[in-house]
C-alpha cells in the first residue's frame, strides 16, 4: 500500500535475498529490550511477525517488544502441511530426534531443512546425504558424505520426482514449514512410496494469527494501524 510507511526488517541469514518493494534493514535488534527501544524511536505502530515457521526466538522477542513497548502485534503463519493417503511420514519434536529417526543402517537421504541444521545429523554419519539449500554451509557441520545442492524454490514435482529417482534417495528429512513453495517434495515422495521425516514447529507465543498477507492487512485496519501509520 503506497501511503503506508513500511519497513521490513530481516535477521540476515540469506546472503542474497529476494529483492523487496519496501526498505529493508538487515540484522538483529539486540533481544526483546532492543526491538522494543527500535519500536519507540522510531515511531512504529504495528508489527507483523512473518518470520519463518522456524524461527524460535524473534517471535518471542517480538511479543515481549511489542508489549512493552505498547505497539500492536499480529503474527503471519502459513497453515502446517497435514499427511494425506499414501503418505508415509514419521512425526518428530526436532532435529535431534530427526537424525535418530533415520535408523543405522546407512541410507541415501534427502535433507531440506536449511544450512543451520545440518550439525544434528553428524550423530549418524552412516548415511549419504544430500542437501538443498539457498547458501553454501558452513564449516564443521561433522558430515562425511555430504553433497549440496543450491537451490530455492518454487519446485516442480517432475523435477522432484527426477532428482529422488537420479539421486537414489530412500528417504527425505523436512521442516513443517507448510506453504506451496516446497511442498512438492512430499507429493514426490508420496508418489515414488518413501518414507518422510517430518519435522515439527518450535512453540511459538500466543498472539493474534491469521494465515495470508490479506488477512493481515485487514487486521491492520480493523485495528487502526492503517493506512497512514509506520509499520515493520
């Protein structure tokens, strides 16, 4: 919206992101005490908190700032994807017990969940994996046999169901991120019969939610914060 003083704000973990029609700013706030100062120097009325279905602290710390700093809060939370028939996915709490699901006897594994994850899976380094990503990892991940593929979606489900069948995986690791820029892999996976494991969402604060963009715009103005006043 052109009247609307907009400011996204990201953590900086993408080395090239997608380009924006609105300022950006890049890095952290300093925790909670941080965000909230940001908030009050710089006039901001409402936040929306559409960080990643990953992300474990910036939305905490968002609600603590935006209480204390007494600014309106609504989090942007794209619905989990749910099993369907012919899925086989295993359920686990987090990375950890990702790597455990995987079994000993060694295997050829898909690994969709981002660089920073990757040092969970050096308790099982039996396995051959292959690792999508947007950027290269980092060193001192503890994987032995570890091939990357740099890519960032939106995927096409004959170009998922070729690179399983190509690469000979037998079993894929992904995040409940939810959205349909990546669910291709599962029906993928579904359609060739291998096993996921699925990897469920950090706890996130109790706030107000909605799940598109539209939603949330129409928070804002149910809410005031619209059309004239600041936002990130």
């Amino acid at each position: 919206m052109p009247d609307v003083a907009a400011l996204v704000s990201l953590a900086g973990r993408t080395s090239a992101p997608r380009p924006l029609a609105l300022p950006m700013r890049i890095g952290g706030f300093g925790g909670a005490a941080g965000l909230a100062a940001f908030l009050r120097d710089n006039g901001v009325k409402a936040v929306v908190d559409a960080t990643h279905p990953f992300a474990a602290i910036m939305p905490f710390n968002a609600e603590a700032a935006c209480r204390a700093a007494g600014v309106k809060l609504i989090a942007l939370r794209r619905p989990e994807w749910t099993p369907v028939a012919g899925d086989r996915w295993r359920d686990v709490p987090d990375m950890a017990a990702a790597a455990r699901a995987l079994g000993h006897e060694p295997k050829r594994v898909l690994l969709t969940i981002g660089r920073q994850e990757l040092a969970a899976f050096a308790i099982a380094p039996q396995h051959r994996y292959l690792a999508r990503m947007i950027d290269e990892p980092e060193a001192g991940h503890g994987l032995p046999d570890l091939t990357v593929i740099r890519a960032r979606g939106p995927f096409a489900l004959a170009d998922e169901i070729d690179l399983m069948r190509g690469e000979a995986v037998d079993t894929v690791v992904a995040k409940n991120a939810g959205g349909s820029a990546t669910e291709a892999k599962l029906a993928a996976a579904r359609a060739l019969g291998l096993p996921v494991v699925m990897v469920a969402r950090p706890a996130k604060p109790d706030v107000p939610v909605v799940e598109t963009v539209e939603a949330a715009i129409g928070w804002l103005k149910d809410h005031g914060s619209l059309p004239t006043e600041r936002g990130v």
